[in-house]
C-alpha cells in the first residue's frame, strides 16, 4: 500500500472514529434524561418507533455501505473517477434506492397496523417513516466508495448530534416522545438534501440515467450481504417490536435501555469496519498477507478487549443502571447482565466476517451465520418473552449472536489465515 494511500484510510478511519464518538457522547446524554422525563412507559413507544425506523433504514440502504463502496472502489481504481462505468454504476444504485424506498412505505404501513404504539399515535408512526427515508437514502455509500468522507461524515454528524440533543429542549413531559423522533427525522433530512446535491455536483451534474434493469444488477451483486444485514436485524433492531407487540411499553423500556447501552460499546465497531473495508477491496489484490495479519489483530485484541469490558460492567451492573437509567429501571439490571455477554460475541463475529469473509468475497458464510441466528431469534425470542420477561428476549438474542460467531470462527479456522487464488472479488458494473 502506497503511504499516501494508507495516510488516507487512516484519516478517513479517525474522521470516523470521531464522528461515532461524538454521537456516542450525545447519546449517552440523552439516555438518562429521555429514561428520567418520558418514564418506562413514555419511553417504550419511543423505543419501538426507533428500532422500526432502524430496520426500515436497513433495507433502503441495502448494505450499500458494503456491496456498492467495494464495487465504487474497484471501478475507480480500473476506469478512473470520472469514467462512464463509474457513472453509470452510480446511476444504477441511486435507481435502485428508489424501489427500495417505495418497499420501505409498504413496510412501514403495515407495521403501524401491527404495532399498538404506533396505530395509536400518527405522529409518531409519521416521524418514523420521514427518518427513515431520509436517512435511507443518504448517499453516504458514495463518499464512503470514492474514499472522500471526511467533509460528509462531518456533516452527518453534526446534524446527528443535533438531532440527539434537541430533545432537551423539545422534551418535558411523557407524551413529548413523539418528538424525540421528529427531531432525528428533521436532521437526517437536511443531511440527505445536501448530499445528494453535493453527489450531484461530483458527477459534474451530468444526468442520472435511470435504469430499472442496473438497478436489478446492483441489488442481485448486493443480494447476499443485505441478506446478511436483514437477518442480523432479526436479532438487532426488531426485538424492540417484538416485544411491543407481545408485552408493555414499560417492558421495551427495560430491554430497550439495557441494550441501548451495550449496542453503543459494540458500536465503536462501526467506523473501523466503515473506513477499511473499501481500502481492503482496493488493495487485496497486491498485499493479501498486510490484510490477514489486520484481521488476525483484530479479532484477537479486540475480542479479548470486549471479553474484559462485559465482566467489569456486569460486576458494576446495578451502579451502571442507576447511574444512566435512574429510578424505575432496577428489573433491568439481569437483563443488562445478559447483553454484556454481546460485547465479546459480536466483536469476534464482526472482526472474522468484516475484515477477513467479506474481502475474500465469501459473503455466503456471513449470510449463512446470519439467517441461522436470525430464524433462531424468531423461534426463541418471543416464547421466552412470553414465559420469563424481557429476560427471555434477551437469552435469545445473545443465542443469536452466539451462533454467528461459531459459524464464522468455523469458517476461519477451515479456511486459514491465508488468501489463496480465486479468493477475488468478482465486480461487474
């Protein structure tokens, strides 16, 4: 890898690295006071809303992040960045956005129909529906693919932290957390309006050629990793509607909030995984072994780093859940215990699937780890609701997760550490 090349993986990694960190910041602000001011039972709407609204984003954005940014980075690197193929690539994922934008409606009325918190109140099935449009069809995939991120991450996560943060102000009673949503929805509005001016103005304003037949080539060569994502979300953003659908508000609340902050440690993952694996796809070809050895470091020192984070906070657990929750929230505690046992679990499966499956072009495996943990959610989740509480949601999940991380070591170990011929990317634009 050229210094210059790995200089700007590194920058985008640490513009990143500090957008995420940022929105860690504001969120971690918001969860005491949004668990304090709306109440398990103001709060538990609020928490279905947004774990909708987290699944709905998943399928516009279709693992773009993945599929299109390695495919971005492939053309650029063959055809230049003003090249026709490039363009018509682009062109291509931006027709495919609007018929995964027209499936996400379709979704979203049917859940308002299923979901009692959601038929019940229209302004915040309403809010629900405007975030995710808007920041599914944010086109981060293309900066990210072009490896010119800094200036929109920056961007995004301004407006972000701004969405998190207005409900201090919009926020004071129980029936406020409608508007809890409509803040983020506002935001990611404004962050979608002028990045896709800004993606307009990188193409030199030249038209974008709608095509429904590339639009169905760019969802067929993404098919399996957004399968992959759409499973995981069967065990991730959809529990929260489970549960309130077969249990109280207050219930979501008590989940919702344990795994709310157990998700944001796992998601320092994110910017890591975001920032290297279009660079991994640009120079796999040239230095496979500078990527084993990544991936080799990675799973070892951050898994046994989460390893270690999950036993000091479950030996802290009820501090942690009155110092963030507050009052109200003390039944999560063995719930909250559960979920730390993520951390290690989803480090070890992100690191093997992210750094070492998907460069190799075996997205098959993470598919294959993710559609079992996601069915066996399904199978166990809500029977275990049902018979012990949230705490049975919760058994279920780290079950999921579990089973991922097993398929995915499997994987590794059968396969070793090196790339052999063939292990290639196959990239048809």
């Amino acid at each position: 890898m050229a210094p210059r090349s790995a200089s700007n993986a590194l920058g985008n990694f640490g513009v990143l690295l500090w957008s995420h960190l940022a929105g860690l910041a504001a969120a971690f602000a918001m969860v005491p006071y949004l668990a304090r001011v709306l109440r398990p039972e103001g709060w538990g709407p609020v928490l279905v809303a947004q774990a909708l609204a987290a699944w709905l984003v998943l399928l516009i954005e279709y693992a773009f992040d993945l599929s299109v940014t390695r495919q971005l980075a492939v053309v650029r690197a063959r055809d230049g960045a003003g090249s026709d193929s490039l363009h018509e690539l682009v062109s291509d994922a931006l027709s495919a956005r609007v018929l995964l934008a027209a499936g996400a409606v379709v979704v979203w009325a049917g859940s308002c129909l299923l979901v009692p918190v959601l038929r019940e109140n229209a302004l915040l099935a309403g809010g629900v529906l405007l975030l995710a449009l808007a920041r599914g069809l944010t086109p981060l995939w293309f900066y990210l693919g072009m490896e010119r991120v800094r200036g929109a991450v920056m961007l995004e996560s301004v407006a972000r932290v701004v969405g998190l943060l207005a409900p201090f102000v919009l926020v004071q009673q129980p029936s406020h957390g409608w508007r809890v949503v409509a803040a983020q929805a506002v935001t990611a509005t404004v962050v979608m309006v002028v990045l896709t001016y800004r993606l307009r103005a990188a193409l030199l304003w030249r038209p974008v050629v709608w095509s429904w037949s590339g639009a169905r080539r760019v969802l067929a060569q993404g098919g399996t990793l957004f399968a992959a994502r759409a499973s995981g979300a069967l065990y991730m953003q959809l529990n929260a509607v489970l549960i309130g659908v077969v249990a109280s508000p207050a219930a979501v609340a008590l989940f919702g909030g344990s795994e709310r902050l157990v998700r944001a440690a796992v998601g320092l993952l994110e910017p890591l995984t975001r920032a290297l694996v279009p660079r991994l796809a640009y120079v796999r070809g040239h230095h496979p072994a500078e990527a084993n050895r990544l991936a080799q470091r990675l799973m070892i020192g951050l898994t046994a780093a989460a390893t270690l984070a999950a036993a000091v906070c479950a030996a802290a657990a009820p501090a942690v859940i009155a110092l963030l929750l507050g009052p109200g929230y003390e039944a999560a505690v063995p719930v909250f215990r559960v979920l730390l046992l993520l951390l290690p679990l989803i480090t070890l499966a992100t690191t093997i699937g992210i750094f070492a499956a998907v460069p190799r072009g075996r997205d098959r495996v993470v598919l294959l780890g993710t559609v079992v943990a996601g069915v066996t959610n399904l199978l166990l989740g809500v029977p275990l609701t049902r018979r012990t509480g949230v705490t049975g949601m919760a058994t279920s999940v780290v079950i999921a997760e579990g089973l991922v991380a097993v398929i995915l070591l499997v994987w590794y170990l059968r396969e070793g550490p090196l790339v052999g011929e063939g292990a290639g990317v196959e990239v048809t634009p």
